[in-house]
C-alpha cells in the first residue's frame, strides 16, 4: 500500500491549523486556587483561542468567577469568557453583571441557561424577573455589548428534550438570538458527534460547532456526571478502566489514550477546533495539544 493510502489527514492538519480553548472552574479553596493557577500558567503557553469560567448553579460561584475572570484578564495574555446562567437572578441583576464584565474588558460570555436550584434531575423554574432561557439570556447580552457569545449544544440531546425537535427548536432559537459558537458537552462516541453535526446541518445551523472533550481524570466520578448530563459511557470505554481503581498511574496513561484516540479521530474527520474541559489540571489537557501541534513554534520549540 503506497504511502498516500495510509497517510492519516491528522498528521497533515496539526498545528496552525488546529485550535482550542480550555474550560476551568473557580476555586473553593487557597490550595484549589494554587493548583488552578499553576493549570492557568501551563497552559497559557499552548496559546488557546479563549478559557471560560464556569458559573455554579443559581449563582454560588459569581464571586469567585469574577475574581478568576479578572486574575486571567489582568495577569495573562489569553482571553477570559465568563460563563452567565439564568436561574436565580432577575433581569436587572444578570444585566448588572454582564455590564461589570464589559466595564472590565471581558468581551466573550457564555451563556447558559443553568441547572435547577433544587438540584439537577428536579423541574427548572425560571426566575419569575429574570430571563427564562439560554435564548433570552444571549438576546439580553447582546443587547449591553457586542459580545462573543457561546452556548451549549448536546450531541446526544439534553436530559429534558424529549426528541430531537425539541432540542434542535431550542438551539435554533439561541442561534436566532445571536449566538455566535455552539460548545457542545462532552462526548466518547465520534459518530454520535457527526450525526449532531447532520441534525444542525438540515435545520440551517451554520455557526461554528466545537466539540466539547472530556480527558477523563477519574472515571467513576466522569459515570456519575455523564447519567446527569445525558452522556453515554460506551461498553468499550468502561473496559479500559475496568480493575484499575487501585492503579492510578495507569488509569492516566489509560485516560490519555481515549482521548488522544479521540481528537485524532475528530481530525481525521474534519475537525480542527476542540473545547478540553481541564478539570483545572493541566497535564491531560497539555498533551493532547501537543500531540494536536499546539505550543510550539516553526522549528518544534516550545513556545515562550
């Protein structure tokens, strides 16, 4: 077989071509704000498009999101997107802090419509004065600034949509809104990604689509996120961790494996941008963007 027939397309398209943005969580703690910190500087030095912020249910984390948000803004050259929810808050209140995100310079929002208060798996209730969906919240941002707005998408449809009409219907509406990109959970299955792909394709959804990926740090804690999220754990991936829990060093080695296969296959599929959900660790997420050809300069030396 000649060398053109078994040349894989990621090995031609790392590098320039590829893009990425990392997802972090605000810190509880000194010690947790120390290990985040170092994950930031680490990092940095791959170049990402953005780093977002996330926001805890109802608010819990606005403080803290703030202050994380603004250290990235003011001590780093990479661009902070403050994640924004819905819930619990009025429309004069969320309008407030999407202006204190402009007055700082942040100029990219995400913006969600937010896990119940009452927990996940429980009715959502929209705040009787605030915005009631993610659509509102990005007609609402758009309205203060001219921002960068992302939004949610799921591959494999929200817990609460009951087909795909329903979720295509409320995604087409956030798009209409003025969402600008559609940062998708996380996923294991790359066909489940492709097919989302042909559902947003036949409704006329054209912005950008970035894959969400997960490089799994502790699986059994990624099981029980994914039965809240709506996130199939494929028998195969679940064999891969299987006897391991006493094994740490080669659960990593292991996790590392599933997702590189996992990026590398998405390029050989076309895809050149990815969204790494960091955990606030660096070390995972640093490898794939090496193995993708981030952090390094023409000649193959890391960047400064």
């Amino acid at each position: 077989m000649s060398e053109a027939h078994t040349r894989r397309r990621s090995r031609e398209k790392t590098g320039p071509d590829i893009t990425a943005s990392f997802e972090f969580f605000p810190p509880k703690s000194d010690k947790m704000a120390e290990t985040l910190w170092a994950t930031v500087q680490r990092l940095e030095a791959l170049k990402p498009s953005f780093v977002s912020v996330t926001y805890g249910a109802g608010g819990s984390t606005r403080e803290r999101t703030h202050r994380t948000v603004d250290r990235i803004l003011k001590e780093t050259g990479m661009l902070p997107a403050a994640h924004l929810t819905c819930v619990g808050a009025a429309k004069s209140e969320v309008d407030g802090i999407v202006q204190d995100y402009w007055d700082m310079g942040v100029r990219h929002l995400v913006a969600l419509r937010g896990d119940p208060l009452s927990g996940i798996g429980t009715p959502y209730e929209a705040h009787p004065e605030g915005y009631a969906y993610a659509a509102d919240l990005v007609a609402g941002v758009k309205k203060i600034g001219n921002f960068d707005v992302s939004v949610s998408g799921y591959p494999e449809r929200h817990p609460e949509s009951r087909d795909w009409s329903v979720e295509i219907d409320n995604l087409k509406r956030k798009v209409d809104a003025g969402a600008d990109r559609i940062i998708t959970q996380y996923f294991f299955d790359n066909d489940l990604f492709e097919q989302y792909l042909e559902h947003l394709g036949k409704a006329g959804i054209t912005i950008p689509v970035v894959p969400g990926i997960l490089p799994i740090q502790n699986f059994h804690q990624t099981v029980a996120f994914s039965k809240n999220c709506g996130t199939t754990i494929p028998d195969w991936l679940a064999r891969r961790f299987a006897g391991l829990d006493d094994d740490a060093d080669t659960r990593k080695l292991v996790g590392a494996g599933v997702a590189c296969e996992q990026v590398m296959d998405l390029v050989d599929r076309g895809i050149t941008d990815f969204h790494f959900y960091t955990m606030n660790r660096a070390d995972l997420t640093y490898a794939l963007c090496r193995q993708l050809g981030l952090g390094g300069d023409e000649n193959g030396q890391e960047a400064a």
